[in-house]
C-alpha cells in the first residue's frame, strides 16, 4: 500500500507505505501543518489498523517535517535523517518565523541515514540512496520489489528540485539524478515531494532539466 497526502500551503507530498498482511507501516516526510492535516493522518492510520515502525525524512525542509512532532508523540516511533541535512533542520524553527508561520512544533532526529542503509515493513523493504543537491543529505528511499521510489524533492514530473535555497548545490544535483535516478530501470514509479507520480523512463525522455546521459 502507497498512500499519499498533500499537506500545508506548500502542497508537500507525505507518503504511507505499508505491508498489505502485516500492517506494519512507515511514514515519509511527515509535512502535515494544521492541526486537521495531523489528525487525517493519525485517522487513516488508525482505520487501517496501521503500526507504524519507523519516520524517514527524504531531507529536512520545513515542509517535509512540519509533523515530526505529532508523528514521534503520536506513535511512538523514532527519525531518522542523514547527518548532513541536521543544520536544515535545527534550522526550521527560525525558518517558520521567517516566513510568519505560527505553531510550528520542534522536533528531534534519533538515527542518521547513510546510503546503503534498508528498512524492512513487513514484506517491503526500503533502500536508502544518497541522492544530494536540492539538500546536502538529500536521500531516497527505493523499493526494487515494488519497482518504485520514493524520491523526495529530487526529480519530479518534468522538473528537479530547486537549488537556491541555503545548502543547494545545482551540480550535485544534476548528477545525483543521472548516477542514482537514471540508472534505475525505465518502469520504475518516481514518488515525488510534489506533484503527480512519474516514471524513470518517462523523465529521462522529456524532462527539461536533465536528461539522460
């Protein structure tokens, strides 16, 4: 099971996974704000009967943990993040002020990701690859089984994640998609974080930005 939810003024994708006949779960990119973006959250985890085993960031954005918080009290789990990302995210609290938003909840990181690092739910299991540029500890998280990605703010339907703001690095960008995203099978499914699903081989045929080699 992929579930996604678009969350907060900035139309951030946060994505569900779960195993069918375990139940057990993990969420991704917790960007939910309001207090009812929490709420659906929590809602649809409880009416599927959901455990939930882990939180992993992509990266830390403020719109990719606004929930952090609510997720860690709200479950009982632990985050992870890579390292290079803890200055984005010892930052977010001064960032919300920056741009006047209110109720913003701080939050912790328990575990750094590095590449090569998997995370099994039940019977999916989940890759970590290092994919920087739109943030220095940019990751994705793929399954090959299920043939997808869950790719953060890294490449998405026709575009690629934006490198100006502090920390971006348009270089490693470009080359994390072409080494880490591009060598991917053509069918493999891009889960975004943001926007509509595309694929592998859709975007190294049509993207603007990149493409292929």
């Amino acid at each position: 099971m992929i579930q996604a939810f678009e969350f907060s003024a900035f139309h951030e994708n946060t994505y569900v996974l779960a195993d069918d006949s375990t139940r057990e779960a993990v969420i991704i990119d917790p960007g939910c704000y309001e207090q009812a973006e929490k709420e659906a959250l929590g809602t649809f985890i409880a009416e599927k009967h959901l455990t939930v085993k882990y939180l992993l960031l992509t990266h830390a954005h403020l719109d990719h943990v606004f929930g952090c918080a609510y997720v860690k009290r709200k479950f009982g789990v632990e985050t992870y993040l890579h390292e290079l990302d803890m200055p984005i995210f010892n930052d977010v609290e001064s960032r919300c002020m920056l741009y006047g938003l209110r109720g913003y909840e701080p939050s912790t990181v328990d575990h750094y990701l590095k590449e090569g690092d998997t995370f099994t739910v039940g019977s999916l299991t989940l890759d970590v690859v290092f994919v920087p540029g739109h943030a220095p500890g940019h990751v994705a998280f793929v399954n090959h089984a299920g043939r997808y990605v869950v790719g953060g703010d890294v490449l998405f339907r026709n575009s690629i994640g934006r490198t100006d703001l502090p920390y971006g690095n348009h270089a490693d960008l470009v080359n994390s998609i072409k080494t880490q995203l591009y060598t991917l099978p053509d069918d493999y499914v891009v889960y975004p974080g943001h926007g509509t699903p595309t694929t592998i081989g859709t975007e190294k045929q049509t993207n603007p930005f990149v493409r292929a080699f």
